[in-house]
C-alpha cells in the first residue's frame, strides 16, 4: 500500500516536470516559460525527496525557485524592448526558425534515444542498501566539515567570485557616459 | 524493499535533460536558453540523488548536487550580469543577431 502511494506520488511529479518542461519546450512566450520552469522545480524537489533526499530538496526549492528563477524573470523584465510605441498583443514573443526546431528536435529525442538504450542496457549493481527515512541533513553537515572541506571553501569563494563578478558587471550598464 | 527502481528516476532525467537541451537549441533568446541550461543542470542532480539512494553512510550523489547547485546559482548571476550588458550594448537578446566583437 505503501509502495503503491509512493509510486503514484513519483509518476505524478514526474509526470508534471516533463510536461512543465515540454510546456517551456513549446511556448512562445518567455514568462509563460519562466513559471513552467517554477513549476519543473517543484515537481523535481518532490522526486528529491521520494528519493531520500530532504535536505537537498529544501534547498533547491530556495535556491532554484526562490533564487534563480526570481532572477530569470528580472532579466526577462529588464530585456524588454523599450522602442516599439505600439502595445504588441503577444509580448515576450521569441521567434523561432523552422530548422532549429528540426535541429533541436532531432537532437534532442536522438539523445534520448541514445541514453534510454544505455539506461535499458546497463545493470548496475548496487551494493549498499536503500536509503532508511532517517533524516539526511547530519550525514550532509559531518560529511561536509570532513571529508568535503575543501570544495565546501572553494564554493564560498566562487560565490563571493560570482557576487562581486555579477555587480560589476551590471552596475557598469554604461560606461561612454 | 519495495521501492520505486532506480531505471524510473533515470528516464525521468533523461528526458528532462533532452527536453532541456532541445529548449537550448531552439529558443532564440539568451534567457530562453538559460532556462533550458537550468533544467538540463535539475535533470543532472535527478541523477546523481537517485544514485546517491544506494550510499546512505557517505551521500557523495548529494554532496556532489549540493555542489551543482551552488555553481549553477554562480553562473546564472554571472550569465545574467552578461546578458543585460549585452542587451545595453546591441539592444538585442537575439543570440544570432550578436555575431560581432564591436558594434
């Protein structure tokens, strides 16, 4: 009974990342885009969580979602043309070439192709066992001041690298005048 | 233990990569194309945590997504910072149509 809620909670979900994703994947409209990806987030951090993962679904709702998508849709804002006098009736259009559709289509099932093949042919042997419920956030923290020290510092440094990075480029809209 | 099998988490993340990069390819707007990078760096994490299902002393998957995350968070403040410097620069977000070094 167990197994069977999970597994509807997991097909639900993933059911709605991909259709958010084809929703992106087919929308004319940026902002339109920009939400369904709110919602691929969301339905990503379920399948997060039903794979054991709590602490790494908490933050990729507020990274992901409350971070980068925020941002998203400021550079949405921020890139609107401010020279055509006229309302346009379908704002955020982006246009889209008939080969690239073609290109993009074939790559992208093609890939799939090639990776449900790989997927379908490999057995992987899994020696340790499932994930218990047990909470992850101890084992992320102990393994995290231990063994990943170093990448944890590096990360604070190409963050604080990013944050300044992105300030000046940003602030600096300008420079001629 | 009756779980959901690890094949399923994969096929979920490889079609969100695919559809990530076909978004990739076909929008014609440098945040259209952001967004797809975004789902395509989600589709990865799926499955590094679906492996990571299988490590429960260590969880070096989910150490390794949290390190996925932290630098897609870095690349899209950067990528963005660009993108508006660009679009004060050639008041275009049309990558095609940025095809020269000076204006």
């Amino acid at each position: 009974m167990i197994f069977k809620m999970e597994a509807a909670a997991f097909y639900s979900f993933s059911i709605l990342a991909i259709a958010s994703a084809l929703f992106i994947l087919f929308s004319r409209n940026l902002i339109y885009g920009a939400f369904a990806l709110f919602l691929a987030f969301l339905g990503v951090a379920a399948l997060y969580v039903l794979a054991g993962a709590d602490f790494l679904a908490v933050t990729q709702i507020m990274v992901y979602v409350g971070g980068i998508l925020v941002l998203l849709i400021f550079g949405i804002m921020l890139t609107q043309k401010a020279n055509n006098n006229t309302v346009s009736d379908t704002p955020n259009k982006v246009e889209v070439l008939p080969s690239r559709e073609i290109a993009g289509f074939l790559a992208g099932s093609g890939l799939f192709l090639f990776l449900g093949y790989i997927i379908l042919d490999a057995r992987f042997a899994m020696q340790g066992e499932v994930i218990s419920s047990n909470s992850t956030i101890r084992t992320i923290g102990v393994e995290l001041m231990t063994s990943h020290l170093l990448p944890f510092e590096i990360a604070a440094i190409l963050l604080l690298v990013a944050l300044v990075g992105a300030a000046y480029l940003a602030l600096n809209r300008n420079p001629a005048q | 233990m009756n779980t959901i099998p690890l094949e399923h988490y994969l096929f979920v993340a490889a079609a969100l990569f695919c559809i990530g990069l076909a978004i990739t390819i076909t929008k014609r707007h440098f945040i259209g194309m952001l967004l797809g990078i975004e789902l395509m760096l989600n589709a990865v994490n799926i499955n590094l945590i679906a492996f990571s299902r299988y490590d429960p002393e260590k969880l070096s998957g989910q150490l390794f997504a949290l390190f996925v995350i932290v630098v897609a968070a870095a690349e899209v403040t950067v990528a963005l910072a660009i993108i508006l410097r660009v679009f004060g620069h050639y008041n275009t977000v049309d990558p095609d149509k940025v095809s020269d070094l000076k204006k």
